[in-house]
C-alpha cells in the first residue's frame, strides 16, 4: 500500500511540474507541449519508463529514499512572446506547482478534522498528506538549484544580463556531472535540507 501510494504521489507530483511548464509556455506563445499531447494532467504522456516507474520502485525496496523524474516538456523559447522574460516564468512554473501542491498537502495535516475521522485512517492521512508536502518541496527546491539543466539555472539565466548570461550557459554541459557528484558524494541532501525545513517551518511543519 505504500509502495503504491508512493509511486501515485510521486506520478501526480512530477504530472503537475510538467503540466505547469507546458501550460505557462502555452500562454507565454510556444504551443508546442500543446500540440504533443503534454499540456495535460493525465500522467501517461509525462511518464518516463526508467525515471517514473523502475527507479521509484528499487529505491523504495532498497530502503533508500524516493526519487523520480518525468519526460521533460518540450519549449521552444524562442517561439515564446519575450524569450528571455518568458523563459523565467516557464522554468519558474514547474517548481512554484510543486510548492502549492505541498502547501495544500502540509496545510491539510493541519486543518483536517482529525476528530470527525475514524481512528483508522488518521495514521494513514498523515503519512499520506505528509509525504505529498515534502515530496513536492523537495522536487520544487531541487528544480531551483541554479545547475544546468535544471530549472533555477533557466531562472538565472535569464536575470542575468545577456553577456553575463552567455558565459553562465557555456558551463550548461558539465551540469549533469556536477548533479551527479553531488548524488554520489551525498551532499545533495545536505544542501537541500535547510530549503525544504524553510519552507515547511513556514507552513508550521517540521523540516
């Protein structure tokens, strides 16, 4: 039960990331997620085989902590109406998605009436609600980080100006090998974790 209840909060979660890229970039004036079928909420079209399903599922039977991705949305910035202003509204559309999905999941621990509920499903919201909020805030802060070819490093470029913005994008192919180290060394939790117990402490739970 909580394999599956994992593996469909981290499939909605990795849904609305993407769903909120194509969506912003749709309004922004790129089209293209649209017309691939990726401005959707059903999951299918934003699974990806290895990323979505078989790595949540070993993790999870290792004991180690989940984590997941999805197909990524296809833009076309150059296609959006103010590339550069609109680009940091695409980038910055999946993380805040993922935000508002934790807030209502964080929030509901608080303000469900826990007294009107048998006894039986409480420890089961809980953990269900609880793992929804630090899911997402995890997802939206590690989307943050200013490291190629995540999100917070779209965002970064963009505020910056263009000449400074060129050389901050010619670093983008060894991006995928620092995110790496950062996974085999371990200190990808350690960087993470003071974002995601800001942002939970700010909705009353605990980091």
């Amino acid at each position: 039960m909580e394999l599956l209840a994992g593996l469909a909060v981290i499939l909605f979660s990795l849904t609305v990331h993407e769903f909120a890229h194509g969506r912003v970039a749709e309004l922004c004036g790129d089209d293209t997620a649209r017309q691939m079928g990726r401005v959707t909420l059903n999951p299918i079209p934003h699974i990806d085989p290895i990323g979505t399903l078989l790595l949540p599922g070993v993790l999870f039977f290792l004991g180690l902590p989940m984590f997941a991705w999805a197909r990524p949305v296809p833009v076309f910035y150059d296609r959006l109406n103010h590339p550069r202003r609109d680009a940091i509204w695409v980038a910055a559309a999946g993380p805040g998605a993922n935000l508002v999905v934790a807030s209502v999941a964080l929030l509901s621990i608080r303000w469900l009436p826990w007294a009107l509920l048998d006894p039986s499903w409480q420890e089961l919201l809980v953990w269900f609600f609880g793992f929804a909020g630090f899911l997402n805030l995890i997802l939206a802060v590690f989307n943050l980080l200013p490291i190629p070819p995540l999100d917070g490093s779209r965002i970064i470029s963009g505020l910056l100006p263009p000449r400074l913005s060129y050389r901050y994008d010619r670093w983008a192919p060894w991006g995928q090998w620092i995110l790496l180290g950062l996974f085999a060394t371990n200190l990808l939790p350690w960087i993470l974790r003071p974002m995601v117990g800001w942002f939970a402490s700010l909705m009353g739970m605990k980091g």
